[in-house]
C-alpha cells in the first residue's frame, strides 16, 4: 500500500509542479516537489509520519499542524521529517490523496455490492446506486475519515493544490453521472452528497426512517427497485 501511495503522489508531485519548471526524479531528497526512492525502512518510516499527521491534525486543528509536533507524535526527528517531506504543505497533499483514495476505495465497494445483490442494475445506474448503498453503510457507522475530511476540505477552500485531487475526483465522478442521460441520477447524487456532509459536520437532524424512506423514493424514481408482478 505505501509503494501504491508513493507512486501515486510521484505523479500528483509532478502534475503539480510542472507548470513551475519543477519535476521530480527518483534518487533525491523531497525538495521543491521532488521526491526521494526510498527502501522498506523508509517507507515504514513514511506511513509513520502520514499516520502522525492525521492524528494531528485532526486531534490538535490545522493551528498545531507543525512540523515538530508530527514529528514528535511519529517517533521521529524534525530532521527525518524533512528528508521524506520538504515541508508540512507536501504533507497535506498526500494526506489529500490517501482521502480521496478512501472514497474512491468506498464507492467501488459500494458499486460491488450492488453487483452482487443480484438486483437488475442498468450499467449506467450502478454509480449512482452505488452512492445509495455507500451512505446506507455510512450512516451506520462512525467513519475514521470524516473529521480527516473535513479538516482536509476546509484547508483546500483556500489552496488551489491541495484541493487538485479531489476536484479530480468528482470531475470523473460527474463525467460518469451525465454519461447515465438523466439529470435525476445527477440530482440523487447530489442530494446524497448533502446528507453526506450534514454527517460529516454533526449537523444531521434526520431519523433512520426518514432517511429510509428518501432513499427508497430516490429508487423508485430512478427505477432502481424490483418490480413484482
């Protein structure tokens, strides 16, 4: 998984830098956008200062995110620190990127139990059914990453890079949802999205038969239920 990470912040790294003049290359230190080939002594010390971070920020806030406090909550020096990230700012991008692989990582496995429930589901309707199944799971459970998110969301509403990734995101996310020909299946995912981030922030009034019964509206009038004779 940290090989997977690496490589997939190499290339954020260099998407996001090159229009500054600046690519990173393998065999240097994280400076200026570049990034440093590690061994398996590093990239365990990696995902130490990752999980440090997240507990940081979403234990202390974005005002004690420093560098010697992560560091410090890693078992590390400020100088390791440093040789694997250049700064706190490159931190937070990889920590932008493992949460937008979480979601995508929620919605694929969503979209896989759909599969598998052996409903009729057209192709075109699988994400948005997806979503459906994703925040009935959701809302059951008390998700390790909704405080990370929100903390993450709330920095990248002024930070143009750091919010890259998950604009991304919801680019293909939406490029998918339009490919279904129905403004409803864009509208149901949107609402969702809502309900989603009303949990998120703890500001979510409804009731689980309320919510139930939304849900079950929004499959009817996307054509999502069984019919019986």
């Amino acid at each position: 998984m940290v090989q997977s990470l690496c490589k997939k912040f190499i290339l954020l790294v260099e998407t996001l830098y090159t229009f500054r003049g600046i690519k990173g290359e393998m065999g240097v230190l994280i400076k200026r956008g570049q990034v440093r080939r590690t061994n398996k002594t590093g990239e365990s010390t990696i995902e130490k200062i990752l999980s440090a971070a997240q507990v940081v920020l979403v234990r202390d806030g974005i005002e004690k995110f420093t560098v010697d406090r992560i560091a410090r909550e890693a078992g590390t020096t400020k100088g390791t620190f440093l040789y694997h990230f250049h700064d706190k700012e490159r931190l937070l991008e990889v920590l932008m990127v493992r949460y937008v692989e979480h979601l995508q990582s929620m919605l694929s496995s969503a979209v896989e139990r759909v599969r598998a429930s052996g409903r009729h589901v057209p192709s075109e309707l699988e994400t948005v059914a997806g979503f459906i199944d994703w925040y009935r799971h959701f809302r059951k459970q008390k998700p390790e990453y909704s405080a990370l998110g929100v903390r993450l969301l709330s920095l990248s509403a002024s930070n143009r890079s750091l919010r890259e990734p998950i604009l991304q995101w919801y680019r293909r996310l939406f490029v998918t949802l339009r490919g279904a020909g129905s403004s409803d299946v864009v509208a149901g995912v949107l609402m969702l999205e809502g309900l989603f981030y009303l949990r998120h922030l703890q500001l979510d009034m409804t009731t689980d038969e309320e919510i139930e019964n939304i849900l079950r509206r929004l499959e009817e009038r996307l054509g999502l239920l069984e019919k019986h004779a």
